[in-house]
C-alpha cells in the first residue's frame, strides 16, 4: 500500500462545492439547466475559476473555453496530468453528471494543498467546454478541438436554436481564451463520472473500473418523398415520407435487437417532417440515428446492415432514402497502466468493483486517442441520468473520489 493511501479528500467540502453548484441554473424540479455558454454556465465557470485561483492554480482558457487550472509540481520536465470532466448540462439535467468529476479534481488539490503534499507531475483539472450538446451540436466539442479532432471554425459556427453561434456565445460570456492548449503538452487524464447507467447501483458495487467505451455511430438520415392531398391521392401514387420513416425506424430498431445480447443498441431519437401540415402528404424527413456496440468492428457491421438493407426500404415506402453526415467516437480500451492505477488503488482501499465500458460518450474519449487515460465511475441512483431527479449519496461517490486522488497522485509521483 502507497504510503499516501491514508490521504482522504474532504469528502463534505466536496458536497458544499457540488451543492454550490446545484444553485446555478436550479430548474422547479431541482435539477440544473446549465446549458453551454449560458448566462448560467458562465456565472459556474467563474466560481470554479475563483475556486481554483484561491487554491493556488493557475488558470488558462483555449479558444474553445477549455478552463485549464493548473498545481504546480516540483519536476519543471513533468508534464501535467489532467483531471476534469464538464460544468454545463443537459437542458433537464442532473446536479452530478460531468459536475462531479470537475469539482472532485478540484478537491484534489485542495486536499494536497492541505497535506502540504507536492506533486513530481503538476495536476491540471479541467473544465470542457459543451460536452453535453444540449445547446451546440456535436456534443464533446471541447475535447474534439483540444485534439484537434475538430477544428476552431467548425466549431464557432455551431448554431442553437435560436441562431446564436457558438462563436458568439463565447465572446458574449468572456470565455474565447487566448491560450493554446494541446493534449501534446500533457502527461495523461483521469476522468470521474457518474455511472448514468444502473450496473453498480443494482449490484451495490463501490467503484465502476472503465476500461474502455462502447463503439459509436451517429448519422444523419433524409429520406424525400412528394408532397400532394391526403384525401383525393390514391394510395398506389403515394411518397409518403413518414412512411419512409416508419420503415427506417423499424429496421433500425430491429438491428439494436438482433445484437442486444452482446450489447449492441440502435436508435432512432429525432425526427423532423416537412411540410408537416394538416391535409398534406409530407415529402421530406430529417431523422437522427445512434447505434453502439461494445466492439467496434459490430457497429461498423450493424450500420453495414442498416445500409444494405435502403433498397427495399425504398421499394416498400416509394421513397427515396439516404444516410447523410455522421460522427463516430469511442470503440477503444483506455491506456493500460492507467485503468491499472485505478484498479490497483481500489483493491488498496477494499472496495468492490466492477470493470465495465462506457457506454455514454465522455470527453475522456476524444483525449484517450492522444494521451493515457482512464475513467471511475461513482454508483448513481437507479442508473437515472440527464434528468432533474439524477441523484447520488456522498457515500456513493466517496469511494470513487478517493481512488480518483490516489490514482492521481500515483501517476502524477511515478519516477
Ligand atoms: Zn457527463
């Protein structure tokens, strides 16, 4: 056992701080909307920029509004290691989801503050900007320019809803950084999350050891039919693109059942007709599509099959149907050495674990392409996740906090 394994985090400061939290963007059912580059998230971004300023960090901010709060070490050669997770949330979210793994970084170094405890390797805790992409698509885009996976154009011309671009949103809050940060100037990154799915809590496990994330594809689907009256069109000259649509859905869904006992799950989670009037054939659909699987090469197979299979869902609907744009992340196990660090300083501690994929994208997995990484998860209630009623115990995340500071640190004084 580590000599430092008798260093425990103030669990109860880290609760006044994630309560803290909880006041900023508090919905009537006492969850948080915090949207990205909100007026909401803006006000958190500057109380955890003061916290970590009052602990003795350094602040950077890139381009993108990655907040990058740094503990000095004692090797000017080490590089920093990362520990962070996100601030915003979804637009019904919870008070834990990303929140948790920002503010367990800061009680880090908190807690080596008051052990008077340096590091060989600085500690940077991190704040993504828009992991959740509630407000800005694609989710995760924070970490997707940090490692250059995306670029600062692509991402400033992100629009929500009502128009307003990324770009201008973070000009508008003060966030658009000069500094530039890149995962070449790190050591590796540790990631704690809420497991927002109901494995640890059901089997009253302590610590989720995440080796690695479920592979995932998102696309885009059109699928153009002609437009004409409900009433007098005769059936056999009908393009009824909801039909198209139906067949799609189905065949999708059918594909997440046909690999669901390995894991595989596909989804169709948003649609948008046009002209979406009373009494008018619709002649176009925009439909959103997700499928994961634990192994990469069976998503790949699984979005293989959806496209073999376009042809006679447009025989059947008489539709014309096409997969447009798509994203992909995730299908890869974490560094090694650093689940090892994870699994290794949880059996130090006794607690029961579990080794389990993500099957939820986190920003870890942007930054596990360019740099070691390793993820915890903490046990939450039911599994419930991206919604106001997600909660957890300061018994629940303990354990995970405290391998959190001990992986950290064991990483961070490797010689
Ligand atoms: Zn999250």
């Amino acid at each position: 056992m580590s000599r430092q394994t008798n260093i425990r985090p103030d669990i109860s400061r880290l609760w006044s701080t994630l309560m803290r939290s909880a006041e900023i963007g508090t919905t009537p059912k006492g969850g948080l909307k915090r949207l990205a580059l909100s007026d909401e998230d803006a006000i958190m971004r500057q109380q955890f920029i003061d916290w970590c300023e009052q602990a003795g960090c350094t602040i950077r901010i890139d381009p993108i509004g990655n907040i990058f709060a740094e503990r000095a070490g004692t090797d000017s050669d080490a590089k920093p290691i990362l520990v962070g997770s996100h601030l915003d949330t979804q637009a019904r979210g919870g008070r834990f989801d990303g929140i948790l793994g920002v503010l367990a970084g800061l009680e880090i170094v908190r807690t080596l503050n008051d052990h008077n405890l340096a590091t060989r390797h600085p500690i940077t805790v991190v704040n993504w900007t828009n992991e959740e992409g509630a407000r800005f698509e694609p989710p995760m885009i924070g970490s997707a320019v940090f490692t250059k996976q995306k670029s600062p154009d692509f991402a400033y011309s992100r629009l929500d809803k009502d128009g307003i671009s990324l770009g201008e949103a973070l000009r508008k809050t003060g966030f658009k950084g000069e500094e530039i940060v890149s995962a070449d100037q790190f050591d590796s990154l540790f990631e704690l999350h809420i497991e927002q799915g109901p494995r640890l809590d059901d089997a009253k496990l302590q610590v989720g050891v995440v080796t690695g994330a479920f592979g995932v594809r998102g696309f885009v689907i059109e699928i153009f039919g002609e437009t004409g009256h409900v009433g007098p069109t005769p059936m056999p000259a009908r393009r009824n693109a909801l039909v198209g649509a139906a067949h799609v859905t189905l065949a999708i869904d059918a594909i997440g059942w046909a690999h669901h006992e390995t894991g595989g799950k596909s989804t169709t989670m948003r649609i948008r007709a046009e002209p979406n009037l009373l009494g008018a054939l619709p002649d176009y659909v925009e439909m959103t599509c997700d499928m994961r699987h634990p192994e990469e090469a069976v998503v790949i197979d699984m979005l293989g099959a959806f496209k073999t299979q376009i042809p006679e869902l447009e025989a059947r609907s008489r539709c014309r149907i096409v997969v447009k744009e798509g994203w992909s992340y995730g299908g890869m196990r974490f560094d090694a050495e650093c689940v090892d660090l994870v699994r290794t300083s949880a059996k130090d501690f006794g607690y029961s674990t579990l080794e389990l994929l993500t099957e939820a994208g986190h920003d870890a997995m942007h930054v596990a392409d360019y740099l070691p990484t390793a993820m915890i998860f903490t046990p939450c209630e039911g599994g419930l996740s991206h919604n106001e009623a997600e909660n957890v115990t300061l018994a629940d995340i303990e354990p995970g906090v405290n391998v959190l500071l001990q992986a950290v640190l064991r990483r961070a004084n490797r010689v």
